[in-house]
C-alpha cells in the first residue's frame, strides 16, 4: 500500500519575500495539510476494508463448524439454516400452533421449527419459495403432527380446513347482547352464565366508559376466528374492540357514540332495507323534535318489542301498553340503550340522516320489506291499512311450525 500513499508529494514551502509570496506560501501549507488528510482517510478506509473481508472469512468458516459440534438441534445450527429434513416416519403426536395474521414463509418456519414440527427453517422456507400455493395459507390455529418433512406440513397447512382448529363466531347486524351471549356459549360449549359475567366486567372486555356498564350495541357485527382455548372475555372483548375501531373510522367523537348506537340500533331493526336509513334517520329526528304531533315519542315497534324481551314481529295492546323504559310510546326521547347491534350502513345513517318532514313511516310489506313514509297522521293512516291489508292477505306471516298446529 506504500507505493499508493506516496504517490501525494509532501512538498516543503520556502520563507516567503513579500506579501505576495506569503499569501501562495499560505495557500500551498493548505494545500499539502488537505493532502495529508486525504491519505489518512484513505489509509483507514483501506484497513477498515481488509480488516472486515478478514472477519467476514472466519466467520463463514467458524460458524458452521460450531454449529456441527453443537449437533444439528442446536440454536446456531437453526439459526444458520441446513438442508436438514425429517423423513416423516417418526412423526409424532399433533399439536396445535397459531399462524398469526401477516406471516411470511420465514415466521412461520420460525414457529414451526420451535414446536418440534420441522427440523430446518431453511428447507421448509426453501418449499415455500418454490410452491405457488404457498400464498394461501390462511391466518389461524392448526393441528399438526410433530417431525414431518418440511414439504408436508407446507401442504397441511395449505390444507387449511382439514388442519384448522379455529372457532368461528358471527355477530348478525341487530343482533342483541342477549343473542350475542348465548352464540358465543354455544360456540366455546360453556355455560351462558359465564358468558355473561365476563360481559359484565367492564374492564376485562374493554367496554368504553361512554357504554356505562352496558354492553348492548357494543359488539361489532361480523365474524372472527378464535384459538379452541379462547376464553369469553377474549370473544366479547374483541366485538367489542372492533366497534370501538369502527366509531372512529366513521368520525364518531366519544361524546356522540352512545346516542349514534342508540338511533343506528333503532333504524337497523325498523326496516331491513338499507335504502331506508337515512329516511328512518330522518324521521327519529324530527319526532324528538316534535312538540305537536307526536310531543318527542317515537313510537316505534322495535324498542316496544325490545322491551319485553322480543326481537321481532307486531307486538300486541299488551306489549304496547307495558310499562318499561324502551316503550317510545309511553316515553318520548330516545331509550336508554342500543336495542341491538348496528352495522355500518345504520351508523352512517345516523350520523347523516336524510333530509324530509316525515314524522311517520311503516312497512306495507312484511316480506319484501317495502316501506312508506309520510308528513301527516291522515296519509299514515292510509299507509297502515295497506299494511292491515297485506296481514289479512298473509296470516301465517312470522308464526313458526308450533304456532300454526296450535292453531
């Protein structure tokens, strides 16, 4: 390296005569001080270079060595990857692992391999290279034997609804807590009690303080997937994470989300065609306003069933006239809870309700769900005898196989 380095001439500077002179003289001790850092650096650089070609050599020489002294089970064997494989004859007994959402072929090798079920990350990473299918491969928990070839459990878990262990539970949009509870019992086979006691701890299910207390409405609608050891607190609180996370894709502020629930929680049970939220949004509206006609009641069938413990149907003199909280007969302005589960469709309409002086509205068509709206009691009651018309016309309408033999 000497022959490089003294290719910079170290030049002295003579004692300068006049002022010119010492002006160049000054300007050549610069030049020749940058020099002299230049070979410095160059001098490091090059040492810096050798020196790191140097280790890089022997650890590519040591490492594997190590690692064969160690045994191929070894941390740095598998950490150093071999084209090790089980040859699937001492397969063992399954065992269930968990592909978290988002997995590359590398994270799952990792997981695999520390379970016992493949003896190379590198030849299980190397199959899932090499095979087009690999990308299907679902998020989930599975059941897999213990030391299988690498190959095979890429194929079962491939094979994702033959291995898949997964629970799977759906909240149906308008679905109550009540209904809720009783899927998520029969789902993980335990007791309904337990379901809701868990839905009674507030914290544990991560229910927002602007619920108080009271979970109703509070479990997004939707299907998630659970490990077979989930437990109730596990479920209800991730329903309720998602609503929490769908408030504020929508630009619910906190102060705003139980009043939304609630009128979204009405218009999802009133009509079943998404069409008519923003009409049924409107006329919520305008009734709370009302100090005429109907004096801020809403007078809605929903909330009158809700009450006694129905979900669906018409309800009776009886049921009109019972005396609870979410009779909106009795009660003008809104219940005190959700009476059901929104969906998005019915939020949105909540949050933008459509513009008219409708304070009525009623469904003329129990089956196709076709419904009409209207400004005055007069034209109301025109609509209602056309529903009156279609009940004469349909009088098993809504009744089960029981019902009609008792009749």
């Amino acid at each position: 390296m000497g022959d490089i380095f003294d290719a910079f001439t170290e030049d002295t500077v003579e004692a300068p005569t006049t002022a010119e002179e010492a002006s160049r003289a000054r300007y050549r001790e610069r030049q020749i001080r940058e020099q002299r850092r230049r070979k410095r650096r160059l001098r490091s650089a090059a040492i810096l270079t050798l020196v790191t070609a140097l280790l890089v050599g022997l650890l590519l020489t040591l490492v594997p060595r190590v690692a064969n002294l160690f045994g191929s089970e070894s941390p740095i064997a598998r950490l150093v990857g071999g084209d090790e494989d089980f040859d699937g004859d001492e397969a063992g007994d399954p065992i269930e692992v968990t592909i978290p959402e988002g997995s590359s072929g590398a994270d799952m090798a990792a997981i695999l391999d520390n379970a016992g079920i493949i003896k190379s990350r590198k030849t299980f990473i190397d199959a899932f290279t090499a095979d087009p299918g690999a990308g299907s491969i679902q998020p989930g928990t599975y059941m897999l034997p213990t030391k299988i070839p690498a190959q095979q459990a890429l194929d079962l878990l491939k094979d994702h609804d033959g291995q898949r262990i997964d629970l799977t539970i759906t909240v149906p949009e308008g679905f109550t807590a009540r209904q809720v509870h009783e899927r998520v019992a029969n789902v993980l086979d335990v007791p309904l009690e337990e379901v809701e006691a868990a839905a009674g701890d507030a914290e544990a299910i991560g229910l927002p303080a602007e619920a108080k207390g009271n979970p109703e409405g509070w479990y997004a609608p939707g299907t998630e997937l659970f490990a077979p050891t989930a437990k109730p607190a596990e479920v209800l609180a991730r329903f309720v994470a998602n609503r929490a996370l769908q408030l504020d894709e929508l630009g619910v502020p906190a102060e705003d989300r139980e009043r939304t629930l609630i009128v979204a929680s009405i218009i999802e049970r009133e009509v079943n065609l998404p069409e008519y939220y923003p009409q049924v949004a409107r006329v919520i509206e305008n009734r709370l306003a009302d100090s005429s006609s109907v004096n801020g009641r809403l007078q809605m069938d929903s909330t009158v069933l809700y009450g006694v413990g129905k979900t669906g149907g018409i309800p009776t003199k009886d049921e009109l006239e019972n005396d609870n909280p979410y009779n909106t007969y009795r009660n003008a302005g809104l219940p005190p809870t959700p009476i059901g589960s929104p969906g998005a469709g019915a939020i949105k309409a909540a949050q933008d309700p459509a513009d008219g002086d409708w304070l009525y509205f009623v469904t003329v068509d129990l089956s196709s769900g076709e419904t009409l709206f209207s400004a005055t009691l007069d034209e109301h009651n025109e609509n209602v005898k056309k529903l009156n018309e279609w009940i004469e016309a349909h009088p098993d309408y809504g009744k089960d196989e029981a019902e009609k033999e008792a009749e």
